[in-house]
C-alpha cells in the first residue's frame, strides 16, 4: 500500500475539481481525502501503488473542461490505514493564495433544466450547477465555499442538499446550488417585464455583475429615448439575442465568431452588421459594426420570448460611472433612466460589467476585460515580485502580481469621479485579500495628473516605480506572449505622456522589460486647446494642414463646416503658439483625417472619428500615400498634402481612408527594417489603443510577417490602455 499527497494549483476551485477527484478516487479504489485549501486543492490517496498510478494518469489527463492546473505536486506519505475516500472541509487561510474562477455562462444541462416543464426547476432563474453559474461576482473570501459567498443566506431545502452531497450529481459541491423552494427570488414576474419591454419601457435588471438598462431594440423610439435619459449621445450600445439565430440575422458571424459568441465566458462580441434588420439605427448610429452577446444567466434566458427577440442591454450606469450593483442604491442613481425595475436578492459581492472581444488575426482580441476574464491570472512563465500596478486614466484596470501569476481586475472604468475612485478601492482592497498581495512596489503612469498617479503617491512606506505609457504597452504585450528578450515595440495611441514632456502616441521603440529606447516617432504636431483637440478632430486636421501648407491652407470642404469665429480663434493659437501640446499621437493623426474628409468634427466618446475612420474604408485598396523617414521622426507631411489633393480632385472618401490605412501599415514596415537592420532584432511587439482597428492590425501584421518579423498581438488584454496595469506591473517587478 502507498500514500499520495497531491497539491494542485491554478483554477481548481468552483470548477467541480474535488467532484472530479472524489469519482476517480473512487474508480480506482482508492482511500484518502480531498479538500480546497487558499492555495487551490489537496488530496491524499492511498491504494495499491498500480491504482494510485492510474489515478494520477487520470488527474492529469481528466481535469474538468474548465479547470487549470498550473502547478502539481507530489509527495510519498506513510500509509494511514484510511478505508474510504473523502471530502473534507476546506483549510484556513494562509499566506498562499488561490486562482478564483470567474463568473461562467450557462450550461446547456442547466438550460434543459429550467426549460422542462417537468423540471423542478423549471423557469427558475438562479439554476446553475458545478459547471455553470456565478463565481468572482458572489465570493467573499476565499476558499471558495458556500460560506464565504453571498449565497450563505440561503440555507439548501433538503432537496437541494441531497444535490450537494450526491458524487453522482452534477451540482456535487456547487456552491451557488439553488432552487424556487430556498434559494434567491425576482420582485417581479418575468412576464410582466416582458410586457414592459414590447411596451417600449427601459427596464434596469439586476443581472450577474450588476444591472443593466433594457429596452427593444427593435422599438427605434425606446432606443432614442434610452439614449437621451443616459446622456449618451452616439456610443454603441451592446445588444443581447436570444440565440445564434437571431445573431446571425443582423450581423455577419464567422466560424471563429461563433465560437467566441457561444462558449463560456460570452462576451460582447463586436461583428460586422447586416443592413435593414429592423434594429433600429440609433443603436450604433454611423456604425457598420455592433457588439453582441448570447444569454449568459437564465434570467437572460427567460427574458426572451413572446415577440422579443433582441434587446439593448447596456451598462446600468449613468455615462461614465460604474455599473451599478444593489438593489438601494437603483433608484438613486438610475431613476431618470429606467422606467421600472428587475431586482433579486442575491448579494453581488464583486461588480463585473460585460467583457468585449474582437476576433481577428485568427483569435479573440480582449477590448474590453471584465465578466467571465476576470480575475483570471495571467501565467507569465517567470517568477515575480509582490507589485501593485495602478494602470491608466482611460479604461483603467489595476494589476496584481505574485509568484508567476499576473492578476488583472476588471474593467474599473475612466478615472474621473469620485464613483469611479471608490469603485477602484473597493476592489483593491478585495483582490488584495483574495489573493494574499503585499505589494513591494506601486507602479503607476508618469503623466502627473492622472488619478492613478496621485493614488500611488499617496501610498505611504512603499517604493513607487514611474513606468513610462508606452513601454507600458509594449511590457504588456511582451508578458503575455512570454518574451523577455529585447524587442521592436509599435506602440499606436492616442494619449501617452513622454519623457520629453510631449503628448505621445506614434512611437517605435527598442525595449525589455528593464527599459527602453525611443527609435521613431511620428513628428510632432500642436495640439490647438489641449484635450479638447480630441473632442474637435477639426483642430487636428487645421494643424496638419498648418504644418503642411504653412499659411495657405486649402480650403477643403470640411472647413466651411466650421465657424469662422471658432477657426479663427485656433488659427491665432496655432501661429502665436498659445495653449498649444505637441504630440506625436497616431490617434490624433486618425482624428485629422477623419475630420479632412468630413466623417467626423466633433467626437462623443473616446475614438469615435477613427472607428468612423476604419468604417468607411474601402476593401481591395493597398497603395500607400508616400512619407518621409528623417533620422528618428516620420514625417507625414506629404501623406496630409496627398489627401488635401485627392479631395479637392473629387477621389471618394472610402478610397482615400483605405489608402491611409495602408500608410500606416508601410510605416511599420519601413521603420522596423531599419531598427531590424541597426539591432538584429526580429521579433515585433504590437500594442496601443489604434491597434483595437481591426484592418490596421491585420495590415500591419501580414505586411511585417511578409517582410520576414514575427509579430506580437495582444489577445488576453486589451492593446488599448486597459492594458496597460500588465506592462506596468512586469516593468515594476523587474526594477523592485
């Protein structure tokens, strides 16, 4: 007879892995015991040494389909004479930590379930079992047992606890494990909020993470009108569909977009839309692309029906606040919008608003981080310090790392209320004690008047690490593809403090996670006003056109669009040199020609013009404008002087879009031969907020592989600056 000690590490708690190991312990005879532990799962196994073999051929091979296993260890233990295999009650806590699972769609049993008539459970909308159903959003400390979650006040009905106890059952151990006789309930019936719905009413319902605002989508004046009371003026909203079907009907859906759209995290997924859908416009107004998500709960499920086919369900939150969570604090802070109310009572522990994906170059691209990632962590095949990264301003995620792990949080939000701030700190503080954190180091942005920035100042008796945006974004990129080694970083944005005190955002760089050299930049250009050249594309556009004309600007046909007044006020900043930024922004230069060609003068939301950019771009073009490479800075003079040109000949918009997406795509091309060619380097790392532009990563990608480089994306983080928590993070842990 032999014993067996086996520690697991990774996800293997709320995933049905001590289910998983009490059945095999049981195939192969074996005696001994199971338990969670803060540091994942321990199991002893005593048997005869050939059955103790195959059980371990079996934990390897047979973890279940939502499992990680990122570290296993085994040990030899005196045989103890236990006659029956086991499990127990979880560990305390210690000093380790534990990898805690995220929030997991549906299963299709759990669908069958509340579907059958005959089901006890039947239109109940809390059904889950071990392989489906809330995690992160309902934990309260780990380990992740029934106690520490917001379901500990629902005590099981006999039923349900045969459930629990039964091997046999697939809701074993599940901890959110309920059911209409005593688990959580809706105020509301759902038929009275689908009539609501056909109504035309906005309805807020208490979802997952957090609510969300409702209305049809197919119903033009509901949507006009969530949009007026959310104060929202032209960003998308994310649309939920009651199957793949109904997907399909209004978007074009690739095999790797099904995939994505159907398995078990179900993002937004942002598709190419089909023409007169019957949505109605003002879902995405001047937008070719909408982002779409399948039911992920059985409320969302059961939503649906009797005439609903396609909902509007945006963030329950007032423009740029956090998603709003409890049931008190609905009426306060979404009573101008919603029409009436969907709560339960469940608690929502954690607030998780929806993850956004993209899918190209072959794979799911992050854009936004959140429900059904986080808190994922991120294996960085390295060992690492104990650092608290602060991310960014815009799209703000904070990063944890420990041992080899990196841990971002969810998507947090722009950081520019108060709302926003103690949303921040309440799930700092949460992730700190989930994981077992005491950062050595804080790492923050160097842009000095970001949030983020004073939040890591204002930490008292911890070493703080200033990490330039762009090596950020870089850092981050390499991190999640395992590099270490010296690389060409592309780092495309819109905003990013430099060294220099300049605005950057067209930036090559030489770098590893130690540091960085600045090799190409785009050339600097005056920002008229600062940031509110961003929210008026047209005073980018006036300053190219400055910089490239001098004194005699064409007049193009978007400047009779503006007032003379306003021109003439920049006009005298642009040549007195008054409230005046230089960036080297490829975000910028996207808003300029946007605003050139007339798409986009005034902008609503962050990246509006350059989306609008990408939307009217024509297929099939791919002659480059020319441009000019003098020493470190990339001049595109002559691609402004091109554009002005084609425009005042009459060449269509899309055409000329296209031929300055390709632009940007030979300039990567040209600037990483000549560091290649200085440095010996091949490998490109591709990261920034203009790389969330679909046909410029894939320009930009199949050009540099063309061209004999191997090409970096990111996939698991967002390129934009929900990203840039990661890079700061691996920079920080390196220098601590």
């Amino acid at each position: 007879m032999v014993r067996r000690r086996i520690r697991a590490r990774g996800i293997v708690q709320g995933v049905g892995f001590r289910p998983f190991v009490y059945r095999i312990a049981r195939e192969h005879g074996l005696a001994g015991w199971v338990a969670n532990s803060p540091a994942g799962v321990t199991v002893e196994v005593e048997g005869d040494a050939a059955s103790v073999g195959r059980f371990l051929d079996s934990f390897r091979r047979e973890a279940p389909a939502l499992a990680q296993i990122d570290e296993m260890a085994v040990e030899d233990l005196a045989a103890a004479g236990d006659t029956e295999f086991v499990i127990r009650e979880s560990g305390g806590a210690d000093a380790e930590f534990v990898l805690v699972p995220p929030d997991i769609a549906t299963c299709a049993e759990c669908r069958g379930d509340f579907t059958d008539p005959a089901n006890r459970r039947y239109l109940y909308p809390f059904t889950n079992c071990t392989n489906c159903g809330p995690r992160y959003t309902i934990i309260e400390d780990i380990p992740y047992d029934r106690p520490f979650t917001t379901m500990s006040v629902f005590p099981m009905c006999a039923e349900c606890q045969r459930e629990y106890e039964d091997p046999g059952d697939r809701r074993f151990h599940a901890q959110p494990n309920a059911c209409p006789v005593c688990g959580p309930r809706l105020d509301v019936p759902l038929e009275e909020v689908r009539g609501l719905l056909r109504a035309g009413q906005i309805i807020a319902i208490k979802g997952l993470g957090g609510f969300h605002l409702a209305c049809n989508a197919e119903d033009d004046a509901a949507v006009r009108r969530l949009r007026e009371r959310k104060r929202r003026s032209d960003k998308p909203f994310a649309l939920m569909a009651w199957d793949l079907a109904e997907v399909e009907r209004v978007c074009l859906v690739s095999e790797d977009e099904r995939a994505v759209l159907t398995g078990a995290r179900r993002p937004i997924v942002i598709l190419d839309r089909r023409p007169g859908t019957g949505i109605s416009e003002a879902v995405a107004p001047g937008n070719n692309t909408i982002g779409v998500m399948l039911p992920y709960t059985p409320l969302h499920h059961l939503l649906f029906g009797d005439g609903l086919n396609i909902l509007v369900m945006t963030s329950g939150n007032i423009s740029e606040e956090p998603i709003v969570s409890r049931n008190e604090e609905a009426p306060a802070r979404l009573g101008g919008i919603a029409d009436a109310y969907l709560t339960h009572n469940r608690g929502i522990r954690t607030r998780v608003d929806d993850s956004v994906v993209r899918v190209y170059a072959g794979r799911e691209r992050v854009i936004r981080r959140s429900r059904g990632f986080a808190p994922l962590a991120i294996d960085l095949g390295m060992p690492v310090r104990q650092v608290l990264a602060v991310g960014a301003e815009l799209k703000n995620t904070f990063c944890l790392t420990k041992d080899h792990y990196a841990i971002p949080s969810q998507h947090i939000g722009d950081l520019e209320n108060f709302e926003t701030l103690e949303f921040f700190e309440e799930t700092l503080e949460h992730m700190r004690r989930f994981f077992r954190v005491e950062p050595v180091a804080v790492a923050h942005d160097l842009h000095p008047g970001y949030l983020s920035t004073r939040i890591a100042q204002g930490m008292s008796g911890i070493p703080r690490v200033g990490v330039q945006h762009h090596h950020a974004h870089i850092a981050a990129c390499m991190a999640e593809n395992h590099l270490r080694e010296k690389v060409i970083g592309v780092a495309f944005d819109g905003t990013g403090y430099g060294t220099d005190g300049q605005v950057w955002g067209g930036e090559f760089l030489v770098c590893d996670f130690a540091g960085f050299e600045r090799r190409g930049h785009f050339r600097y250009v005056p920002m008229a006003g600062g940031d509110q050249a961003i929210r008026e594309p047209w005073r980018m556009a006036l300053a190219w056109l400055r910089e490239t004309f001098g004194g005699a600007v064409p007049e193009l046909p978007f400047l009779a669009a503006i007032p003379e007044r306003r021109r003439a006020v920049v006009e005298a900043m642009l040549a007195g040199g008054v409230q005046i930024v230089a960036t080297s922004s490829c975000g910028r230069l996207f808003d300029a020609v946007a605003a050139m060609l007339g798409l986009r003068l005034e902008t609503n939301f962050e990246g509006q013009a350059a989306i609008e950019l990408e939307a009217v771009a024509a297929p099939g073009v791919h002659e480059p404008y020319p441009f000019e490479v003098d020493g470190a800075a990339i001049d595109l003079r002559p691609v402004i002087a091109r554009i002005a040109g084609e425009l005042r000949q009459g060449v269509p918009g899309p055409v000329i879009a296209a031929r300055f997406h390709e632009t940007i795509a030979a300039i990567a091309v040209e600037v990483c031969g000549r560091i290649r060619a200085a440095d010996r380097l091949e490998r490109v790392c591709l990261s920034g907020g203009t790389f969330q532009n679909r046909r410029l990563a894939e320009r930009c990608l199949d050009s540099l592989v063309c061209h004999g480089f191997e090409v970096y994306l990111h996939a698991q983080v967002p390129p934009n600056d929900g990203g840039i928590s990661l890079g700061q993070a691996v920079i920080a842990s390196n220098a601590a």
